[in-house]
C-alpha cells in the first residue's frame, strides 16, 4: 500500500536478482543470490501466484503461517 504498512507487515525493500529463463518444460532456475537471500533450498515448497504484470513466488509455509494466523483472527471477531 502507498504510503502505509504492507499487508503482511511492514513493507521491506525489494531486490533484484537477476533473471530467469523459461525452458522449454516451462521450468525456472531462481538465482542463486535469490535462493541465498532466501534461504531456498531444493525441494522447498513455494506459492505461484500472479497478476496481469507478472508472476510471484512465495514460500508456502509464510504464506500457510500468515493464512492460519489470519483465519485465527477472523474466527474471533464477533458477529454483527
């Protein structure tokens, strides 16, 4: 968000790393700067997600960690 705090917490600077080839399997290699960066090792699981603009990779167990603590929250606010 402009201005504001991110959805997930407080808005960190983004890198670049690099790029990325699509093969013909339609698979990736993630720079290893990035996988260092990020800690990301072979058989890690990540989110694949998208808009009009390009793709995103998130590591699944934040995002299922960050899901989990939102229903919890959810689950607790009271009913109108």
């Amino acid at each position: 968000m402009p201005g504001g705090k991110h959805i997930l917490g407080k808005k960190k600077p983004q890198q670049v790393f690099g790029t990325a080839k699509v093969g013909e399997r339609g698979q990736i290699v993630i720079p290893k700067a990035a996988r260092d960066h990020l800690g990301l090792q072979g058989g890690d699981r990540l989110i694949v997600a998208s808009d009009e603009h390009g793709v995103a990779l998130i590591r699944a167990d934040f995002f299922e960690e960050k899901m989990r603590d939102l229903m919890a929250r959810l689950s607790s606010v009271p009913e109108e």
